[in-house]
C-alpha cells in the first residue's frame, strides 16, 4: 500500500525538480521530529520519478532548490551555487567540490499516476519548502558581529 499521496506524477518536471516537506515520525508513529525536504525529478524516458533531499552534499546548508525548481542538465542535478552536477539516477555527485558524495535519497512510489512517499518514517507536510527556514540571505557568512 502506498504512502502519503505527494503530487501527480506529470506534475513532476524532467527538466527541473519539484519540492516538498515531510516531516519525521517519532518511535510512536506520531509527526513532530524533524522538517525535511526533498526534490522530485522524473526522467523523461520512462516516467521513473526520483526523491532526494534537498541539499548539496558540498555544504549541507546550501539547497538545491530554493523554491522555484533546481535546474537540470543533461540528466544531472545542478548545484546552483558551486556547480556540482548529481546524476539523476543515483546521486552520485560527478563534478563539482563534492565529487563522489551521494546525494540522500528518499523512498518515493508512483501509483495510480501520483507520486506517494514509501519512507515510513515519515509524512508528507506540504508541496514547497520549509516555511520555517529564512531565506533572506544566501551567504554562509553572518554580519551580526559574531
């Protein structure tokens, strides 16, 4: 039986990721662990959708998509701010920083033409990104004189 229903598989772009938040489940099976999210990408050849989570594995705290898609070229996942490519498939990072790290990935099922999150661990929350998260700077670096 599937997971949380996510979105509709055609909604899912081949040239660009679509973004969404899950949140973990504590060892009772109840929501309120950590906000997470995750990337789709749908490979264009047979319609196979693929989940990652939304980060580079260079710095962590640099997203892939910030909320209007990552991009995609030839296949591969680009890291907008350093460059690295992922391929698609497997994560694998093939150029860039981080090469040969592998992006996470998370278990996703299309059934019935809808995307459902298969990690048990955790919930779908919402399409999009985290609310919580400030996005007002794209620097590593404070200036708050800390």
């Amino acid at each position: 039986m599937p997971g949380d229903a996510i979105a509709p598989a055609a909604d899912v772009p081949t040239d660009g990721t679509l973004l969404f938040t899950m949140r973990a489940r504590d060892g009772n099976g109840s929501a309120g662990g950590d906000v997470v999210e995750v990337v789709l990408s749908r490979r264009a050849d047979d319609d196979e959708v693929v989940a990652y989570r939304n980060y580079c594995k260079h710095w962590t705290d640099v997203r892939l998509d910030t909320g209007s898609g990552a991009a995609v070229r030839d296949g591969e996942l680009v890291c907008q701010r350093h460059g690295a490519t992922f391929d698609r498939e497997d994560g694998v990072c093939t150029f860039g920083p981080c090469e040969g790290a592998v992006l996470d990935a998370v278990d996703v099922a299309v059934a019935d033409g809808t995307v459902h999150l298969a990690a048990a661990d955790f919930e779908f929350v919402s399409l999009g990104g985290d609310e919580s998260r400030d996005l007002s700077s794209g620097s590593r670096i404070g200036f708050d004189g800390a």
